[in-house]
C-alpha cells in the first residue's frame, strides 16, 4: 500500500499525468508491478520489446546508446519522480537506448497496453503525452545538432541547458540544478575530455556564468548559458 501511495505521488507530480484524475491513475496503478534493480544492472537493452512504462521512485537510471566498439553515448540521466521509456507507448517498436541503474533504484512500471487504454477514456493522457514527447524531440534535436556542429563549451552549455530544463529550478532569469553528474560526467555527456570540461567550468566560474557550490549549480542567468550554447568559439 506504501508503494502504491508513493508512485501515485510520482504519477501526480509527472508532467504526462497532470491534471489527469485520480480514477483515471488509480486505474492504472491497479495494474502496476514494483521491482528492484541493483547497481549496475540494466532495466532495459537496445532492442528489447517495449512493452511497459517506467516511473523511478528512488535511484538514478542512464539512458545510453552503445556502439559496438564498446563506446556509448548518454542521452541523459532519470532521476527520481521521473518517468522513462515511453516509446512504448505509441507503438511496438524494440528499445531504442540501454536504461542502466546507477545506483540501487525502486521502480515502478505499469503496461503500456494499461496505459493507451486509460488514456481512450480519458483524453487529457494523450494530450499530456504528445507535449512530454514533443518536448523530448525538441531537446534532443537541439543535442544533435550542437553535438554534430558546436564547439565543446557550447555543446557543454546545451547539456546544461537540457538539464534545466528537466530536473532544474527556474527563479527569475537564474537557474539552480542539483544533479550527481561528476565533471568526467559531463565530458562523456560531451564527448570531449574531463581536462577540457574542467577548464570550461573554471572558465564560466570566472565570468560568472556558471557557479557550483553546496552540491549544486547556480546559473545567475540563462540567457547568458544560453549565447555561450550558440558560440563558434572554442
């Protein structure tokens, strides 16, 4: 009952189930599974049905494409309350990314069968569905292409950026983002070096651009991160 109480507080709190009724959560709820997964242990591969959505109530989940050669790209990382593999919700298609745990996680997953058939009856879930993926393409568009085309301090303020934008704190024109990502973190986020991540960093801390402190980033102002995500400069 505990657990159920918890995901429906995640689920409330999801941007794809806001303002969504509590019939219509409960209702899914009723078909939802818990499960624990252990440090370093994959929830899901690259290829692999998808056939259930999941919700993070504890723990910190990867989202990585790998290569063949042993590389990987990092899409992003899913903190708690978040909810991920939502592909499945749209279609039957394989896995399009590994989920690893980082860390010790709870999770709560429901059907995506459940799921589509909630949302026939109460619309709202697709309306709120279509912004969350609409979103998703719109940050990762904007990865792609400065991952392909920009230096990598702009590539490194686009990363930021993108975090913000999903797990960070707005207040005014600055911005606080608490998040466990290591400066060797970030340089795989942008494939670039921990040397040159950090002389970005110290870089930013001098200008003012961008300060860590108590655990946490503080960006004074976003619109500044923002030109140093557009620069051509290296």
């Amino acid at each position: 009952m505990e657990k159920i109480k918890e995901a429906k507080s995640s689920l409330k709190k999801a941007r794809w189930a806001r303002k969504v009724s509590d019939e219509a959560l409960d209702g899914m709820l009723e078909h939802a599974t818990f499960r624990s997964d252990s440090r370093k242990s994959h929830i899901f591969r690259l290829g692999d049905p998808s056939s259930r959505f999941y919700g993070l109530l504890s723990g910190q989940v990867r989202l990585t494409i790998p290569a063949e050669t042993g590389d990987e790209f990092i899409i992003m990382d899913v903190t708690k309350g978040r909810w991920f593999g939502g592909t499945s919700l749209t279609e039957n298609a394989p896995r399009t990314a590994d989920a690893l745990a980082l860390v010790d996680t709870e999770i709560v997953e429901i059907p995506a069968s459940v799921v589509r058939e909630t949302a026939e009856k109460f619309p709202r879930i697709y309306k709120n569905l279509f912004a969350e993926q609409s979103l998703y393409v719109r940050l990762l568009c904007n990865l792609m292409a400065s991952m392909l085309f920009f230096p990598l301090k702009a590539r490194l303020a686009n990363r930021l950026l993108m975090l913000i934008v999903l797990d960070g704190r707005r207040e005014g024109r600055a911005a606080y983002l608490e998040t466990t990502l290591s400066q060797s973190d970030f340089a795989k986020l942008v494939s670039g070096s921990r040397q040159q991540v950090n002389r970005v960093f110290r870089q930013w801390n001098d200008e003012g651009i961008v300060n860590f402190a108590d655990g946490q980033y503080h960006i004074p102002s976003v619109k500044r991160l923002f030109v140093e995500s557009k620069s051509t400069a290296p």
